[in-house]
C-alpha cells in the first residue's frame, strides 16, 4: 500500500512540473514609460506570453485572447497586456475595491516557491488598483489589503467604450511594479525564477454564462490563488 502512495506522489509530482512552463523576462537598458502605449521599440516585437488557457477548462478554448509582454529592470517588473474584449465592463474607482467585478487583469506573484507567502496586484479597466500580501493561500488578513502597497504605475488604453451594448475591440495596460513590493524577498539577479500566474475576469454579454475567467498558467480549477499550478518566470 505504501509503495502505491509514493508511485501516486511521485507520478503526480512529475505532473505538475511537466505541465509547469517557464517564461523568459528579458532585461532591459532604459526605464519603461508607463503612459498605455506598448510600442514595439520599448517592449520588443515578441510577446512574451501568446496563450492564455480557460482556468479550470485548459483544454476549452477561451473567447477572448490576451498577449503579454514582461521585462525588468533594476527597479521595475514590467508587464503590458493586450486583452480582446467585444463589451467593456467598468465602475469599481476605490483603490483596493472589488475590481474582479470588472474586466480586471490580475497579476499573481511568488518569489519563492517553498514559501507560502504570495501577492497580487490587479488593475480594472478603469486603473483601479486592488494589490495584496498573503501568508498563504485561504488566509485573507483585510489588514494585509488595507496596509498594503505596491506603489505600482499604472496606465490603460481603451479600445472601445464602456458600460453598453456596442461591440468593442478590446483594451491594453501597462503596469510598472516596484521591486520594493516584494519585501520578503531580494530583487531578482539574472538567472532567478519567481513563479507566476496572469489572469483575467472578462464580463461580457457574448460569451456564454457572462463571464470568462483565464490564465497564462494552466490552473486546474477556476482559482486563481492556485499557486501550486504558476508557471515560472527566469529573469535573463
């Protein structure tokens, strides 16, 4: 019995890592302008993430696509989005409000992977910032929320308008986040791997159900604080 657990653990380990994709953040020279305009000449031609997957359906395809793009430097995590989106969703303006009942890009990150301790950093189609710190998964301090910062730039292009019925074309971010943010950890030196997920809530009156959740990493249930199922990020 106990030689057919460990078969279990082990074949279920090798899983998980087979499924794990790492992505490459390349360095850049120059600070990034964060003001909603990701041009080719600051983020390069290639985004670094072409995929998204249907969280908790990653065999499904999802209706609307997203790319991204992820750089750093020696202060800043960049990350730019590229979200379609047919019907634009907006109203939470409150720093730390309920942004994930809007469209929302959310960014979830975990320097260290024996660690439990993780952030989020989400920004609504309006700019409106929501981030954290968590101990660990399931353990929501409102504390934590409240005195907690990333002093992340933000900057939204809107391709579209809000709140109607109208067929829009979708929207874009730019986001510049501190790593001063991440104070249980150091800055990330060339050949580190953080682990990571990027996620999206798109509400939409085309897509079945009203609403879609996504993921770059393949997430094998609709959670989006599921980190055992982030992918890695080497920063080169």
């Amino acid at each position: 019995m106990k030689k057919r657990v460990l078969i279990f653990i082990l074949s279920f380990a090798v899983y998980l890592w087979s499924e794990r994709q790492i992505y490459i953040a390349k360095r850049v020279t120059k600070e990034i302008t964060i003001d909603g305009n990701i041009t080719e000449e600051e983020w390069g031609k290639t985004p670094t993430i072409k995929t998204f997957y249907r969280a908790g359906a990653v065999d499904k395809k999802v209706n609307s696509n997203t790319i991204v793009w992820i750089k750093y430097d020696d202060n800043y995590l960049y990350i730019a989005g590229k979200m379609e989106d047919k019907c634009l969703i907006g109203y939470v303006d409150k720093h730390d409000g309920p942004v994930w009942n809007d469209d929302v890009l959310e960014i979830f990150i975990k320097p260290k992977f024996k660690s439990t301790h993780y952030y989020e950093i989400d920004t609504n189609i309006l700019g409106t910032l929501f981030d954290g710190f968590f101990h660990r998964k399931g353990v929501y301090y409102l504390k934590n929320i409240e005195r907690f910062s990333s002093e992340a730039k933000v900057a939204i292009k809107i391709n579209g308008t809000l709140n109607n019925d109208d067929v829009d074309e979708g929207w874009e971010i730019e986001i510049a986040i501190p790593f001063s943010t991440f104070s249980t950890t150091n800055p990330p030196k060339k050949g580190d791997v953080w682990y990571f997920a990027i996620c999206r809530y798109d509400y939409s009156i085309y897509i079945p159900y009203g609403k879609e959740l996504t993921s770059s990493a393949k997430l094998r249930r609709p959670d989006f604080h599921l980190y055992y199922d982030y992918d890695k990020l080497l920063f080169k």
